[in-house]
C-alpha cells in the first residue's frame, strides 16, 4: 500500500507536460519578427558588462589574451543557444527554461527550474537597477547617494546596504510601467537603447584602434620593473609588480590564465535565453527563435571582441581600471571627452537589461 502510494506520488511528480505546438490558442499577439528578437538578444545579452568586465579579465587573468578569452566563453554560449534554439523551435511556446523542463524530465524539475528563473530575475533587475542608479548619479555628481546617506542612512552591516537605494526603485517601476504597454511598444524602445549602444561600441572600438599602440600586447615586464619613475604612470598609485605584469607579452598569465578569464568572461554572454520566452509573440517561432539566438550571439561576441581588443591596445592591461576601465583609457590617451559617450552608451546598455 505505501509502496502504491510512493509510486502514484513519483509518477505526479515526473509527469511531463503534453505540448501540441500545431494548434494557434495562443492569447498573445503575434508581432515580433526576427530582427526583434535580435535585438531583444543583443539587448539582453551585451549589457554593461563590456563596460567593466573586460578592464577586471584583461588586469588579472588574461592581459591582452582577453580576445582568446572571449572567443573561448563565446564558443561554448553557442553550444548552450543552440540548445536553446533546439528548444525554441520544437516547443514554440510560453515559458523558456521552465516549460523546456516541463516538457522533457518532468513537472518536479520544472518547479525548481522556474524558481531558480524567478531568483535570478529578481536578482538580476536589482542589481542592474542599482548599476543604473550608481551611473547615473555619478554623471550628476552623485547627488542621490548623497541625499539618501543623509536622510535614509540603514544600520544593518552585512545584512542590508547603507542606504535604500529609492532611484533604483523608481526605475523598476517606470520600467515595468513600460512592459505593461504591450510588446510591441517594449520592442522599440529596446531597439532604440540597443542602436545607441551598439553605436556607442564602434565608436569606442574605431576610436581605440586609432588613439593604440600594439606595443602594449608586447610589453617587457623588465623595461617596466627597471623603470624608476614615468609621467605615465601617474594613474596609478604605485609601480606595479612582477605578479601584476606576468610574464609580459600577449599571453602574460600563460594559458591557464586565458582560461580563467574565460570562466568570467562567460558571464557576459548571459541573457540570449530570454529570446525563447517569447515564443506565443513571434510570427514564425520555429524559424525566428534559432536565427535570434544564433545571430545576437554572434553579434555580442564580435562586440566584446572588439572593445577588449580595443581597449588592450589603448592602455597597458597592467594598468586598467577594474571598476572604470574605459572612461580611464579614455583619459589616458588624451580623448577625455569620450566618457560622457561610454556613459551614455552603459546607460544604455542597463536599460535593456
């Protein structure tokens, strides 16, 4: 009897979902086509982190075989879309991850897997709304910091941050205002942000291939070592050391570093998958889905390519910023203005995040 009753509770929990992909009851409007969906994949995808992570991979892991980096975490996110793309084009429906798991291993890992989709978004959003936030108040002279520390200071180290972040909120709200419109109306304005990103991206990576020296992929740790004092070093608080310069040249971690910066830079190419939750919206799923995967994969990779490779060659990687790197590249070849357009540009790029 209990035996009976195990068996009758597992197989409740392993069932799978039944999905008839050939009939049209979908209560949603059919009205993103593929160029859509790229840049909702574009938009997703290449976020700030080709603002920050790059300057952080290149100083500590890579130098300037950032590029291999990027091309070894860009080859397996095209392994893990084409999974996806698998997905998306059998079962053209509502639901991503969680419906995927539904579908093929059961209800059980379903409810998991929706759950770790739900913390992952929330988390997410937070963070970039806080990213959104911090940007923005540096443009303005940080300002909202400065208020909120004053009048809404929290006491709780560890636990909560120093002060609620109420800009943040604000944006979230605006911005689930903005969904609630229907996905047609997001669907612009996510290819509005994404161009300006995007533009803003070639105009760093031509302008860092103009202002670079390739020297900077062959740096000497002894020239360096040996140097007593330099005027262009003043961006750095002290020389830098034999571990931070490596073993010099275009590979100065060895490969083992290469690899290292390409578990990082794996990270950057998160966000592609939120092209197969629109699978009720698109007009042709079956095809739409795998060329929007595959192509904003392709296109993010060629961005990240190019910024890092831009951005090895405009600064040594010995001296990049962790936290700002291209506004400091920037600064240290003489084109200061341009970070009010990589500010703009990371604008941006948090806004379709």
């Amino acid at each position: 009897m209990i035996l009976t009753t195990l068996k009758g509770i597992g197989k409740q929990l392993l069932r799978v979902k039944v999905v008839d992909c050939n009939t049209e009851d979908s209560q949603f409007s059919r009205c993103l086509n593929t160029f859509d969906l790229v840049a909702l994949g574009v938009g997703s995808t290449l976020g700030a982190g080709v603002y920050v992570l790059a300057g952080a991979v290149a100083r500590d892991s890579s130098g300037p075989a950032i590029v291999l980096s990027f091309l070894i975490a860009a080859l397996a996110s095209v392994l893990a879309g084409l999974c996806y793309a698998e997905f998306g084009a059998r079962v053209p429906k509502t639901g991503s991850a969680y419906l995927y798991s539904y579908v093929t291993v059961g209800e059980l890992w379903a409810f998991i897997t929706g759950w770790n989709l739900v913390l992952s978004y929330i988390i997410g959003t937070s963070s970039v709304a806080r990213a959104w936030s911090a940007t923005f108040d540096e443009l303005i002279g940080g300002y909202i910091e400065g208020f909120c520390r004053r009048y809404m200071t929290m006491n709780a180290p560890g636990f909560l941050a120093e002060y609620p972040d109420i800009f943040a909120v604000l944006i979230i709200i605006i911005l689930t205002g903005l969904l609630s419109f229907g996905v047609k109306e997001s669907a612009l304005v996510n290819k509005v942000f994404t161009s300006i990103n995007v533009l803003v991206l070639l105009t760093v990576i031509i302008s860092g291939f103009i202002k670079g020296n390739l020297k900077n992929w062959n740096i000497n740790p002894e020239e360096i070592l040996n140097a007593t004092s330099n005027s262009s070093l003043n961006m750095s608080d002290s020389l830098p050391t034999k571990e931070s310069l490596g073993e010099g040249g275009f590979m100065p971690f060895g490969f083992s570093g290469v690899l290292s910066g390409a578990a990082t830079c794996f990270y950057a190419f998160v966000g592609f998958d939120c092209i197969a939750t629109t699978g009720e919206e698109v007009k042709n799923p079956q095809r739409a889905i795998p060329i929007g995967i595959v192509a904003s994969l392709l296109i993010c990779f060629v961005a990240y390519f190019g910024v890092s490779a831009a951005l090895t060659v405009m600064m040594p990687y010995y001296m990049l910023d962790k936290n700002s790197p291209l506004p400091v590249a920037f600064k240290y070849v003489g084109w200061e203005g341009a970070t009010y357009a990589v500010a703009v540009g990371s604008l941006c790029a948090l806004s379709t995040r």
